[in-house]
C-alpha cells in the first residue's frame, strides 16, 4: 500500500473513531433514562391469551413478519400456535439510522413470495400512523390470498390512523419505545422489555 494510500485509509479511520465514541455515550445516557412501560410476563401472558383465540382455527397459516422490529415478537407468536404454520419475513424501513423520524418506506422480500390462495397473518410490533401496515396489506391483497389478517404488539393512541389492526395486545400512549426487538438507531432489540425514556429528548 503506498503512502498515499495509507494515509487516507488512516484519516478515514480516526474520522469514524471520533463518531463512534459519541453515539455510545448517547445511548448510555439513552439506556441510564429507561423506565419500564411492558415486562415480559405481561407481554407472554398477552400472547397466550390471542394464540388461544387465534388456535381455534386450525387452517394452514402463511406469518408475514415484517423485519427487523417484529422479530421477537413473532418468534414468540408463532411457538404459541398449534396450527401448521410457515413463517416468511419481508423489510420494511422508514426509521433506520435517522432515529425518531420516519422517511420513506421501502418494502422488500414481499415480491418473492406465493400467497395466492393463502391463509396469512401480517404482523408487525407497533401501530402508529398505520402507513406499513396499510401498504402492506393492500400489496399482499394483490397478491390473493384466501384470507388475510394483521396483529400488532402495540398500537399508539395517534390522532388520523391509517389502518386498524384486526389483533392489538396493547393500547400505549404515543412515546418513541424500546425493548423487545425495537430499537433506537438499531440498539436495545436485546432487551426482553419494553421501555420509554424519562428524557424523550435524548432520542432526537
């Protein structure tokens, strides 16, 4: 590697070292103001409750999990049920690395998938403008299935809601949560709650 070239590549190096430290110490001060909003045993026992409802009908069902949020919940969902069951992941994205504020939404993976004649559940972690699970659901319909439903983990008591769940386990107030397999900026799917912060403008 010449000179040139190894200075640059240095540059570059101490450049994203400096960012880096910085996000860190956000999401420490982020970590250090969660409060609790929904334990796990409640959240189990929620599940139980739907699965034991959704059991009832024992046709072949097609779960839709729209990544990355939903994937601990739906883990969760479908070892509940008892009905043969295949499950299929699409991305869905406005947040990513921006944070809070929601951009475009990109849909990918939908395409690859046969549904026509299918018995599909859509799931998804939260319900607050409604604007994924409304596209989503309207694309799946192209698609033809036999029967389509949607669930939701949360959904956030917003004015002009673009969608009504069929399956909600919680009603929760309009705050930026985590936990669960949400994040902030791709950090704290780990947890096995869900949290909001006590300092809502750290997450700006």
């Amino acid at each position: 590697m010449s000179m040139i070239k190894k200075t640059v590549f240095s540059l570059m190096l101490l450049s994203s070292m400096r960012v880096f430290p910085t996000d860190v110490e956000k999401v420490s001060k982020i970590s250090d103001s969660l409060t609790l909003l929904l334990g796990k045993e409640e959240i189990n026992e929620a599940i139980e409750k739907f699965a034991a409802e959704f059991n009832q009908d024992q046709t072949p069902l097609t779960v839709i999990c729209i990544l990355k949020g939903g994937f601990v919940f739906t883990a969760d969902v479908v070892r509940a049920f008892t009905m043969p069951t295949n499950v299929q992941f699409i991305r869905c994205s406005s947040y990513g690395t921006r944070g809070t504020t929601p951009g475009a939404l990109t849909i990918n993976g939908l395409e690859k998938l046969s549904l026509e004649g299918a018995n599909v559940l859509l799931i998804d972690e939260i319900l607050d403008s409604g604007q994924t699970l409304h596209d989503v659901y309207h694309k799946i319909l192209e698609m033809n299935p036999a029967k389509l439903q949607t669930l939701v983990l949360l959904t956030k008591k917003v004015e002009n809601q673009k969608f009504s769940a069929d399956y909600s386990l919680f009603d929760v107030e309009d705050n930026f949560v985590v936990g669960y397999g949400i994040d902030y900026k791709e950090w704290f799917r780990n947890l096995p709650d869900i949290y909001i912060s006590r300092d809502p403008k750290l997450l700006d």
